[in-house]
C-alpha cells in the first residue's frame, strides 16, 4: 500500500510466541492454556520468599529450533535480566528477560507480497516469561488477577525496522504463523494470546535516513488487525507531520469495532525498565553439539516444502504454496500420491471438494475422515473414465465419507459406472438427432454452439452415465457425415 507521495512509513514488529512446554519458565507449574484461574501455580510462581527460579531446557531447546530457521546467529553465553517495571500480575514485581544476550542474533524471514520476494531483517529473538491476566470487568468494585499465564515461557521475535506498509507486516506475519507452527514452536493461536503482535511505527520524509518519532501499537491478535492497525496509525502520523503538530512518543491500542488506535500511556524507553543481572539465575552455555543436534531435527519449512512439491510433482506455484502451508495438507497429499500418478488432479481434489468440505463442517486437515487412498480410488476411477468427475465429487465423494467403501463398489452398487459402449451411445445420439432436424440443420450451416445442446439430450437419456468425453466424440463424428 502506498500511503504518500512524501511520506515513507517504517515498521518494526515485536512478535511474542507462547513456547510449547509443559511447564513454565523457572518453575515445574502447568504451562497449558486454560483452568481455573490461579490453578497454575505454587510458590514459585507467587514468588515466595526462599523460593528459586530453574530454568526449562525445553524453551532453550525450542528457541533455538526458531533461531536456527530464521537463519540466526546462536548466542553461546546466556543469562537472563530482571526487567523492573509494574506489573500487577506478575507477584514478583519484575519479569525475567534477556537483555544483552538475546539467544538470537539477526536472521532474516522470507516473505512474498505482490511486489515481490524479500527478507525481513531480524534484531532478535530473546526468551522471557510472560506475565498473568489482570481483569477488570469481572465484578463492579474490584479487578482481580489470574496467575495461571505467569512465568509461560515465551520468545520474543524482533524485527529491525524493515517493513513499510501494513502488507508487507501481514505477509510477516502470516509466515512467522506458519513457520512457529511447522517447528512445533508455538501453537500460533492469536485467538486465546499465544501469539501476540506489536507494532512500532514512525513516517519520515521520503529520502530521509533518520528515523521518526515512534509509537508502539500493542498486542494485536490477528494478521488482519495488525494491517488495519498500521494502515490508521500511519496516516494519523502522517496527517499530524502535515499540521506541523508534534508526534508524542507513545503505547497505543487498536480498537477493532472502530478500526482506530487510541492512546494508553506515554512510552517508556529501555533505561526506564531498570535492567539487572538476576543473581538466582546463572549464565547458561550454548554448545556447538547442542546446537548441531537441534539443526538436524529441523522439519521441513513451507517454503521448502513448496519448492519440493513443485518439483518433485510438478505441481504449479498455487497449488504447491497452499498445500505446502499446512504440514498435515501435505502429509495427506503425499500419501494420496503414493496411490496414484495423477498428481494435478490430487492437488485439485485437496483444493476444490475437500477444501469446500472442510469450510463447510468448520473442520481442521486433520479431522478429514477420508483415508488418502481413498481418494486415490476416486481420482483414478475418473482417470479411468468409469465415472465423470462431476458424478464423482457430487455423488461418489459423499457416498464413501458416510460409508468408508471402496470407491468403485459404491459406483456400481449405485449404478453410477459409465456407460462407454459406442454402439449404445449411438443410438441413443441417432434419437436425439432426429428429434431435432432444425437444429442438426443449424448445426451444419455453421453453429457450432449447438453441439452442447445434443450432447446435453443424450446425456439426459442415458441418465447421466454417458462418457463425456466418448459422447462429445461421437456426437462431433454423426454431426460431421
């Protein structure tokens, strides 16, 4: 999106990823989404007196995993801060964070938009614990605090100031969701917070190298919000650079029923935050082995994948980029494909009736009842030319999800096989035609169209089971003597 003829606007994104671990941080509690409030804690998370923090080598384990696929530089000495600043539901009054040693170093991320490919340049990805839920609308007198999201383990994906416009952001995004998913990082579910965006933005004139005053638009839990978010606020910034009005460095929220930002407080800078080496924690050390084991347990990226199917399948770009972006769309690809050579009409399948299937029920890949060989039957008996495809999708299709029978002993239990004997079909073609001699007459002078017409009559006398493809052929042979 082009925003100004004058104007560039620069984006950074935070992004905060919940880690899959069973447990938190520092201490052994339920890390799960979900129970009753305060039913994920003990006295480390309340931060007792005489308790200490241990840290997850899980969370080591899976920030590395992101490291290494957003093609970082690995920290090898570690330690974590403690990071001083109000939080009401974090009972320890600070949260524990990296802060001069991130465990990643730069990288990059891929993405495509309609102007192209490029990286986006990553600062960092650091760990740090998430904090609890403070709510406010629960009774009329009082908020109250649920401690069961604190001390979560979460990794924090920084970008350097490398995206322009809320596109470009989005496209992010949708592929840091795809990627923590295909590691197994993170659940990417933005619905319930464990995948949370931030949005730092500033516009400067076009040519200018120094960056503008910023503002940072919190926790947006959607692709599409975080796109909405940054197209309002950088025209907002953008119209007050126009007015000669001053840009207060600030924390802003999106609200979604009006589609505008709102100011919530005036932006803290790093120093505010007090950092401090936690003296409970000692530095942790990254090893060459460690790292080489992880790299080697790395799944295949989407990207990657992409490119396989295509060659491997010669499936084109589409295709192969929406099968590719699910991991399980792809496991049931793959395995359809090992039970036919009819890769396209796999991927049109995958595409076309079982995606709508799919829509249709609110059903996720995996809860696809059908068996990939299944589908494989199908394709193949329309290969075949036993039955039309639209016989297959409208009337096959549905018959083996309810049943789970072979393809082919439901066409015939359901006299759906194909009627291709030429000497039936032809004088089902010779009734047609001479019920018809104007339009044969036509047909002959010149109008072509009409071939569609006698191909539709004896296809409604055979009941639907004539071969198209024999049927247009003979008909197209009559017409021509």
């Amino acid at each position: 999106m082009q925003y100004s003829d004058k104007y560039e606007a620069v984006i950074g994104l935070e992004v905060h990823a919940q880690l899959l671990t069973k447990s938190k941080l520092f201490s052994a509690d339920d890390a799960s989404f979900g129970g009753g409030p305060n039913t994920h804690i003990s006295p480390i998370t309340l931060a007792h007196p005489g308790t200490l923090p241990k840290l997850n080598k899980e969370a080591i384990e899976l920030a590395v995993r992101m490291g290494l696929a957003c093609n970082c530089e690995i920290e090898t000495i570690n330690y974590f801060a403690r990071k001083h600043y109000f939080y009401p539901d974090l009972p320890k009054g600070y949260q524990l964070s990296q802060h001069t040693t991130p465990v990643c170093k730069g990288g990059h991320v891929k993405i495509k938009t309609p102007t192209g490919e490029r990286n986006v340049q990553l600062n960092r990805i650091h760990m740090e614990e998430d904090a609890g839920k403070s709510m406010h609308d629960q009774y009329e007198d009082y908020s109250v605090v649920d401690c069961n999201r604190a001390g979560v383990p979460l990794i924090e994906i920084v970008t350097e100031p490398d995206l322009h416009n809320g596109d470009e952001a989005a496209a992010y995004l949708t592929e840091l969701r795809k990627m923590v998913r295909t590691l197994g990082v993170c659940d990417g579910n933005m619905e319930e917070g464990s995948m949370r965006c931030d949005a730092n933005i500033s516009v400067r004139l076009k040519g200018e190298t120094t960056l503008g005053t910023k503002v940072e638009v919190k926790n947006l839990n959607s692709v599409r919000f975080l796109k909405k978010a940054i197209d309002f606020e950088v025209m907002r910034l953008i119209d007050l650079k126009e007015k000669d009005e001053p840009i207060i460095q600030q924390t802003r929220s999106f609200n979604s029923d009006d589609e505008t930002t709102f100011a919530i407080r005036t932006k803290e800078d790093a120093n505010d935050y007090r950092y401090l080496t936690d003296p409970d924690l000692p530095p942790f050390v990254i090893t060459d082995e460690f790292v080489t084991a992880i790299r080697a347990s790395l799944p295949e990226l989407p990207e990657q994948r992409k490119q396989r199917l295509m060659q491997q399948y010669q499936l084109p770009e589409y295709d192969a980029a929406i099968i590719a972006d699910d991991k399980e769309w792809s496991d049931y690809f793959e395995n359809a494909a090992k039970q036919t050579s009819l890769f396209k009409q796999t991927a049109n399948w995958l595409l076309g009736p079982i995606k709508s299937y799919l829509n249709e029920h609110e059903m996720e890949t995996g809860g696809f009842p059908l068996q990939p060989a299944r589908l494989a039957e199908l394709i193949n008996l329309v290969e075949e030319g036993k039955v039309s495809y639209t016989v297959a999708s409208q009337k096959l299709f549905p018959a083996v999800l309810q049943t789970g029978k072979p393809a082919l002993q439901l066409a015939q239990e359901m006299n759906l096989i194909q009627e291709r004997n030429a000497d039936a079909l032809t004088v089902l073609i010779e009734q047609v035609l001479g019920s018809m001699p104007e339009k044969v007459t036509e047909y002959k002078k010149g109008k072509k169209g009409l071939i569609g017409l006698f191909v539709g009559e004896v296809m409604k006398k055979s009941k639907g089971k004539a071969d198209p493809k024999l049927l247009n052929q003979l008909v197209t042979e009559k017409l021509s003597q």
